[in-house]
C-alpha cells in the first residue's frame, strides 16, 4: 500500500514539473533564430539605411577585435505581446552576446511597433554582466535620451538608431582604454567620448558653494591666528595632502564571427 501511494506521488511530482517546465517554455518570447554567420546589425523590422548598416558593421568589427566585445543591433516588427524587458533579455540569452566568461555583450533592441506610435517599450538597451560598470542603468538611458529619441521626435529612425550604437560604441572604446583619436573604422567614436557624463549642472553650483565656504574659513581663520599656526590653513583644507586636493572634477588633465555565448542580469535601460 504503501509502495503504491509512494509510485503516486512520485508520478504526480513528475507529472506536475513537466508541466511547470512547458508552461515556463511556452511563456517565453520568441525571438529571431540565431544569424548565421552572426551580424552585428540585424535590421529584422526594415528601419536601416544600408549606408549606416555598413559603418555601424565596419565599427562593430573593429570594437570587438580590439576589446573582446559584441556590440549588437536588432530591430523587429513587434514583440508578440511581450513587454521589451522580457524580449530583450530572451534575446540577449538565446544569442550569447559577449565572451562566455566576460560576458561583455550589448544589445540595443528596437521595437518598430512601438517606435511608430511613440509608445513606451520601443526601445531598449541590455548590458552584459561584465560592462553594467561601464554602462549603468543611469547612463544607458542617458544615451537613449539624448542620442537615439532627439532624431525619432523627428520621424528619422536610422538617424537615432546609428547615434545611439556609435554612442554606445564609444562607451565600450572607452572602458577598454582603445584609443580612437587616430584613423581607422574606430575613429568615428572620437566625438563621442564622454559627451554628456560632465558633472551635472547642481554638481557644479554645489561644489562652488564649498570652495567658497573653505575659502572663507581659511580666511577668518589666517586673521584670527597668524602667527600661531606652525602651517598654512591652505595646508589644511585644501593645499597638498587635504580633504579637496588631488586632481579635481574640473581640471583639463574582416567578419563579426560567432557570438560568444554571454548572458544579462536584464541591466540598461528602455524608453
């Protein structure tokens, strides 16, 4: 008896996790097979001018000779009722954009539905575990904001879609050290380093608050006691060695081949 109740529930448990891993399986999107060979700029939803396709290919190719990383562009004609969250981050997986262990994979997504109609869930950006550092949640919607929707407001998708790649681009060179000042397909990035990641406008106001602050101090300070003090009050607060020295916010100072087999935590950012 009690050997049949134990066949039961061991059928019912079986019975009960398929059932649970078809369900699981059938609620995930369905995305684009992988490309073969793989492509860097995969224009599903027809939104592309061949010329841009071409230097953001060129670009691609040279990023990830030069930095291990794979910087990928999809657009599609929707996402099957699936919110881009969830379609990306299926995308991003089923690929394996980036190396296997560094994962250092990006995908911008465009969803062409939505971008016509201006509604939220057009487009997003999905970093790789191994590049959320060097592109945060905060800056991947910065790139959004202020590269890829300026030229959609405009109705020119292409425009925003390749700003926003070389943007993104950039931000790679840039955690990778790459030097992009010289010629080469990697040269177009140049204009591109670091715009938009200054201190932001109450940064500034703030820190001219505190220099005047400490300024101040150490002028009451050097009238109230100029002989008994064995230093400068500058020495103090703010000369070599204090709490503001240091270098300052403000001073000058071939193929793509095969994706990698990366994986996302669903880091970056959609609009």
């Amino acid at each position: 008896m009690k050997r049949k109740i134990s066949l039961r529930v061991l059928l019912s448990l079986t019975l009960l996790f398929v059932i649970c891993f078809t369900v699981s399986a059938a609620a995930a999107p369905t995305v684009p097979p992988v490309p073969v060979p793989a492509r860097s700029v995969n224009d599903f939803g027809d939104m592309m001018e061949d010329s841009s396709i071409e230097k953001m290919e060129s670009t691609a190719v040279a990023l990830k000779n030069a930095s291990g990383a794979e910087l990928v562009v999809v657009t599609v004609e929707d996402l099957g009722g699936y919110t881009i969250e969830e379609y990306s981050l299926e995308l991003f997986r089923k690929w394996g954009l980036g190396d296997k262990s560094e994962n250092n994979g990006v995908l911008l997504l465009v969803n062409k539905e939505n971008a016509l109609s201006g509604k939220s869930g057009r487009v997003r950006i999905e970093v790789g575990y191994g590049l959320e550092g060097a592109i945060p949640d905060g800056k991947a919607g910065r790139i959004l904001d202020d590269y890829v929707l300026p030229s959609w407001s405009s109705g020119d998708f292409n425009e925003g879609i390749y700003q926003g790649f070389m943007a993104l681009a950039s931000a790679i060179a840039e955690e990778y050290e790459i030097d992009v000042s010289g010629e080469g397909d990697l040269a177009a990035l140049d204009g591109y380093q670091s715009r938009g990641e200054g201190l932001p406008l109450w940064g500034v106001f703030a820190a001219v608050i505190i220099i005047l602050f400490v300024s101040y101090a150490n002028y009451r300070i050097a009238r109230r006691f100029p002989r008994r003090r064995s230093r400068s009050s500058f020495d103090r607060w703010g000369g070599p060695g204090g709490p503001f020295s240091g270098g300052g916010g403000f001073g000058g100072g071939g193929g793509f081949g095969g994706f990698g087999g990366g994986s996302s935590g669903g880091g970056g950012a959609s609009r």
